[in-house]
C-alpha cells in the first residue's frame, strides 16, 4: 500500500544523507583540488569504467529486483548476497591480473599498481548489496545517511591529509578506499540483517530474471558515460580527461543528486501504485514538474557562473574544466527527466523495453562521440546536449507515453520552467559581462542573486502552480 507520509520521510532521510555526504564530499573535492593537479585526476578516471562496470556485474541487478519484490524471503536476500560476494571475489583477480594490460592501453606505468589498489573497491561492495537494498526497499535511508556520511568524513580527512603530505594521485585512491571500508563497517554494524548460507535455485530464477536485464542496461549505460573518459584519455591527455571529469562532477552534483534523493525514497512507493494507472500517472506527472522546476534553474544558472564559479572553486589551473561545464550543464537539464521517464518501465516490470531504450539512446551518444572526436573535446561536450535531447525524446516515447504522458504533455508541463530557466540564464549572462568588478567571488554572488531573483520573481508573476505545490508540500 502507498503510504505518503513514509514516503515524504524516507525522501527527507534520503534528501539529508545525499547532501550531507555530498556537501562532505564537495569540501574535500574543493580542498584536494587545490593540492592535486587535473593529471592526477585523469588518472583515476581512466580507471572509472573499470570499475564502476565490476560493480554493476557484482551486483547483477539484484539491489533493484529486491526492492521491487517489497516483500522478500530470507532465501532471496542469502541467495542474492552470496552471488554478489562470489561474483566480487572473481571480478577484483580479474582486476588484478589484467591492470597491466589496462596501464599499457592508456602508456601510464603507473596504472597498474593504480588499478590493482582501486580494484579492492568492487570485492568490498559486493558485501553490502542487500544490506543497502533491504534498508531501501524499507525505506530506511536514516540509517544509511549515517553510514555514507562516516565513510565521507573519514575519507575525506584520509584523503586531504594524503593530498597534502604529497602522494599525489595516491591521495585520491586513499580517499575512495577509505570511504568504501569505513561505510561498509558502519553498514554491517547498524544493519540488522546477518546473511545465512543459503542459496535458493528458484530466489536465483527469479531475482535475476529480472535483475539481469536492469544490470545489462545499467551496464551500457555505464559503458557510455565512461567510454567518453576511456576515449578522451587515449585521444587526448590526462590533463584534458582531469578537467572534463571535474566539470562533469561538479555539474552532477545538482542533477545526479536530486534524481537520486527523489527516487530512491518515491521508487518503492511508486511500485505499490502499478496496478492504479491514474494515480501512477498523476504521480509521474508531478515529478515531471517538479524536476523542471527545480532542475533547470539550477544547472542554467550553474552554466552561466561556470567561470568565475570554477575559478574561485578550485583555482585557474582548472579554468578548462569551466569551460567543458557551461557545456555539460546544459546536457545535464534533461538527465531527471530521462530517468523518470524509464522509471516508468522499472515500476511497470518491463525491463526489457528498458533495456531496448537504453540501447537505443546509448548508441546515439555513442556515434555522437566518434562524429565530434576530430572537432576537439568541446564538440564533445556539445555532441552530449544533442544526445540528451534524442535520448529524452526516446523516453517519453517508450516509457512515459506508456501511462499517457506523452510527448505534448510533457513539454507543457515543462515549458514554464524552461522559459523562466531561459529568461534567467540571460540575465545572469548580461549582468556578468557589464559587470566592472573581475573579482570571481563578486560574480559569483551576485549572478546567484540574480539568477533566484529572476526565477522566483518570473514564477511568482506568473503564478507558476509547480512553485505553490512545492511550498504547500514543504510546509506540510
């Protein structure tokens, strides 16, 4: 059954933990970033889609096939906890025995020690799958706030102390190996589900009936995001790869985390509503809404400041990073509502039409990479604005037209946000460039100021309803 005041709760936790961690994480980033050079960074991030992909296999799909039965067995949750270790377990040896094969693609020696130390990060995780799944398909983000915040405040002190005694790159592994450890223990200690050696053939069937198809997609789809750091680091430099992977963190700090805090805490809720059509469709419907109304003035305004933002942020050695960002942000506008959109599918069960339009939306993003490539890494980042357009458009059209939303719906739904997004991004851009002062602090400031003053002032003389829910659903 739907319970909304459980659900408001769980996102409020889910909303505290993610910016929490976020915010911890964002101190450190500012603070090593000064210490750190963007080579260092590009380092780390040839290794991403190695990782990241061992994780995603590791998990195979269960954490969502958990939370989407609601009601599970203790057969499931051992059964899927033992393949996540085993696959783990096989997953970092592979890791460890091909990382100079990985150091010799990229010709950086230093990859090889790199890769094998950051690999211990997929064994690790892969031991806490059903932990965080169980929590979340309970809706207990309280107890994982506590946990990823221990994790991010001991990492981050792990990590800046590296940074400064001089371990360069080994300041990052530092950071993220620390955090991986230290969550896991505060996890297995607050978590009061124990694993039992049991491995069910018919909880296998059935959670990786459907976990596999979401851990296929969530694959390429990781494959894509990281295939563009994989070519930028062979194409271009560890230098240039530092600075886009900077600007594309910075810019999903915004984007990335509301959807996340969002879903996370409505996702269960929302599966219990699959067999009302009209209420699910008014619920999708309001995200919708309230994505565009809270997202795109964050990330115009974010592309409007990007230079003096960056420049005070993180000092004038990463300048490129800002001009990569006031790109990307524009692509990141619409990542909410893709992700809405296919969670249509995962809260339906059609996971394979969610896997086709991944595919499908993937592919464009991909040929999109080797049309831009010889145009240089800011035609990249424009060829991603043009795939998050054709990839939005694909959604709509398999999942949210699925319960009526389609395209026509969408847009009017959207289009007063826009318009104010559009207005805003203006003024920002006019006051800026007649303003006298060239200190980055004032810019920054006061485009901000700026940018809430337009916005809000725009919704309020236009009497936006997404703004007035918003507030009634706060105040509530």
């Amino acid at each position: 059954m739907f319970d909304a005041r459980r659900t408001v709760k769980g996102a409020a936790w889910s909303a505290v933990e993610r910016l929490s961690v976020q915010g911890v994480q964002f101190a450190t980033l500012v603070v090593m970033a000064r210490l750190l050079t963007p080579t260092d960074y590009g380092l780390v991030g040839m290794l991403a889609i190695f990782i990241t992909i061992g994780q995603l296999i590791a998990d195979g799909g269960f954490s969502q096939a958990i939370i989407r039965l609601g009601k599970h067995t203790e057969e499931d949750v051992s059964t899927a906890f033992l393949f996540n270790i085993g696959v783990g377990g096989i997953l970092y040896l592979a890791l460890y025995v091909t990382a100079p094969w990985i150091a010799e693609f990229y010709g950086e020696p230093k990859l090889t020690d790199l890769a094998r130390v950051l690999s211990l990060s997929v064994l690790i995780n892969s031991t806490l799958v059903v932990h965080r799944a169980i929590l979340t398909a309970h809706i207990d983000f309280k107890t994982q706030a506590k946990t990823t915040l221990a994790g991010a405040l001991s990492s981050g002190v792990v990590g800046v102390w590296m940074a400064y005694a001089g371990y360069g790159v080994w300041a990052i592994a530092g950071l993220q190996l620390t955090n991986h450890v230290v969550t896991g223990i505060a996890l297995w200690i607050l978590s009061p589900w124990r694993p039992r050696m049991r491995f069910a053939k018919e909880s296998f069937s059935r959670l990786f009936g459907f976990g596999s198809r979401i851990m296929a997609s969530d694959i390429f789809e990781t494959f894509y995001n990281n295939v563009y750091m994989m070519t930028i680091g062979k194409v271009f430099t560890a230098y240039s790869l530092g600075c886009y992977t900077r600007a594309d963190q910075l810019g999903e700090f915004a984007s990335t985390n509301v959807t996340r805090i969002v879903k996370r805490a409505t996702f269960p809720a929302l599966c219990s509503l699959r067999d009302e059509p009209d209420r699910l469709a008014g619920a999708f419907s309001r995200h919708i809404r309230y994505y565009a109304f809270i997202i795109f003035p964050l990330m115009a305004g974010l592309s409007a400041i990007a230079v003096p933002f960056i420049e005070l942020l993180l000092g004038n050695q990463w300048l490129y990073a800002a001009m990569l960002l006031r790109i990307l942000a524009i692509a990141m506008m619409l990542f909410p509502l893709i992700s809405v959109n296919l969670m249509v599918l995962e809260v339906l069960g059609d996971s394979k039409r969610y896997l086709r339009l991944q595919l499908a939306s993937k592919s464009v993003g991909i040929l999109m990479l080797i049309v831009m490539l010889p145009f240089g890494l800011s035609a990249v980042c424009c060829g991603l604005v043009v795939t998050a357009a054709v990839s939005l458009l694909i959604a709509i059209i398999g999942g949210g037209r699925r319960i009526g939303l389609g395209l026509l719906v969408q847009a009017k739904a959207v289009l007063p946000s826009l318009l104010f997004s559009a207005a805003m991004y203006g003024a920002i851009l006019l006051l800026l460039y007649v303003l006298p002062s060239e200190d980055s602090a004032v810019r920054v400031v006061l485009g901000i100021i700026a940018g809430i003053l337009v916005y809000l002032g725009l919704a309020l003389a236009f009497r936006s309803r997404d703004l007035r829910d918003l507030v009634t659903l706060i105040l509530k």
